[in-house]
C-alpha cells in the first residue's frame, strides 16, 4: 500500500443529505473533510447517519443533496470497505476470500498471489491461508476480512463498526493491531463506533453525530503522544471531552 503524505482531503463532503422512501431523513446539512492519513472516527447513537455516511462515500448509494467529491480515480481499486460481519464466503478458504477482489478484477491465482499474501501478512495470519472460516475465531474471522479490503491496496479503508460483535479482550488486541497496520501502511482510515473508549483510543480526530436526521456538532482533534496512551490523563481527559460531546450531541 502506498504511503500517504500532506493534509489534503481525499474526501469532502459539502452539504450533504440523504432522504430515503416515505421522505425519511438520515442525514442533513454534512460537511466533512476526510484527509489523507489520518484516522477519522465518526461516533454517535444508533440512527444518526454513522453507516450511511460510509456508504455514500463508498459509492455504494447516492447524496439527495449537497456534493460529495472524491479526489481519486476507480473508486472499487481506492476504496477498502470492512463491513460488521465479517461476509466471509463459508465454502472457501482464507486465500480464496481475501483473493476476491482480484478475482473480480480478471486477476489469475498465480499473479494476485504476493498481494494475498501480502494483506495476509499485514493482520497477522500469513500461515492460515487454507482454513476455512468455520475453523476461525472471530477475531481471526475479522482479520481475514480486513486483509480481503486492503488486498486492493486502498488509499482509504472504511470500517463500519468491525470489532463491535467481539468479546473485550480480542476487541483490545484488534484495537492495537489496527493502529500497527495503520502506521505499516500510511493508509487512511474512516471509523464507525459507539464506543467513546475506543474512539478515543484509535482517533487523531472524531466527529460526533447528532441523529434526527443525522449531522456533525462537534469535532474532537487527538494529538496526544501514543505512548502508554490508555493509561495516560490525556487519554482520561480525550474521553471526557468525547462524552461531553456526546451528551450535548443526543440534546440537540
């Protein structure tokens, strides 16, 4: 994956709204940069917009309003997307689900091979490539589906609460790892969380979402050393801010 450099946005979003059928309103008035490198959490209740937000700039659904602008080409090759459940394929192994992409893309075994293996390395199972899921645990299950998403080498990596169906100690261990793939890569990362704990954990910067219809109230900016960072007051005192945020977020 190439390293990313500078503050430029990959993504802006500039008023954005999203109105579903019978007029149902999920997002409203959005502006937003997603810039390169950095690890953007986009945290709030249930219902207010997190995950359409992600798929509006995955392509996978369309603005009502507002312009959402991405300044890359091939958006399918650029955009890595890690879905809640991990949609493994149950029939085939490690090295067939993370080899779909390119299987998709017209790509033989033979030459998608090293970037297989490469996505495999990256999360931490280079030696499971001929398990099947039903064989993983779920952590392992997650893993294999974040190397499916970087196996295209994205220049930005969508995840749409990953590691919320997980026990606390795996969610701790993924948690890390994210943020070691994160600096091996230079990837550039947009995050969906109900956790104020972890959102704090993994951000350089969070956004908090109001629902009703869904919006941005607040930006919280993380440039605390990492560190020993859990056990640090700065860490204590990010979580505050964020629950702060939170609660004037669910008054507004």
């Amino acid at each position: 994956m190439l390293k990313m450099s500078g503050p430029h946005a990959l993504v802006s979003l500039r008023g954005v709204g999203k109105t579903y059928a019978a007029s149902v309103a999920a997002l409203r008035d959005v502006d937003l940069d997603i810039r390169a490198g950095e690890f953007l959490t986009l945290l709030g209740p249930s219902g207010c917009g997190k995950s359409t937000m992600l798929r509006l700039i995955a392509g996978l659904d369309c603005v009502s309003a507002g312009e959402l602008i991405r300044r890359f080409e091939d958006v399918g090759a650029a955009i890595g997307f890690v879905f809640q459940e991990p949609t493994l394929m149950p029939w085939a192994n490690v090295f067939n689900n993370v080899f779909l992409p390119l299987r998709l893309r017209g790509k033989s075994r033979r030459s998608a091979a090293p970037a297989v293996a490469e996505a495999l390395s990256l999360v931490g199972l280079a030696g499971s490539h001929k398990a099947y899921p039903r064989e993983l645990s779920g952590g392992m299950r997650m893993r294999v589906s974040i190397a499916r998403a970087l196996v295209m080498r994205p220049r930005l990596l969508l995840m749409d609460e990953p590691f919320a169906a997980l026990d606390e100690i795996a969610r701790l261990q993924l948690n890390d790892d994210l943020l070691r793939l994160k600096e091996e890569t230079g990837a550039t990362i947009v995050f969906v969380t109900h956790s104020i704990y972890e959102s704090a954990y993994l951000s350089t910067r969070i956004a908090v979402m109001a629902p009703g219809p869904g919006r941005i109230v607040a930006e919280i900016t993380n440039d605390a050393p990492r560190e020993n960072f859990r056990d640090s007051p700065a860490f204590a005192a990010l979580c505050r801010q964020i629950s702060e945020g939170l609660h004037q977020a669910m008054k507004e």
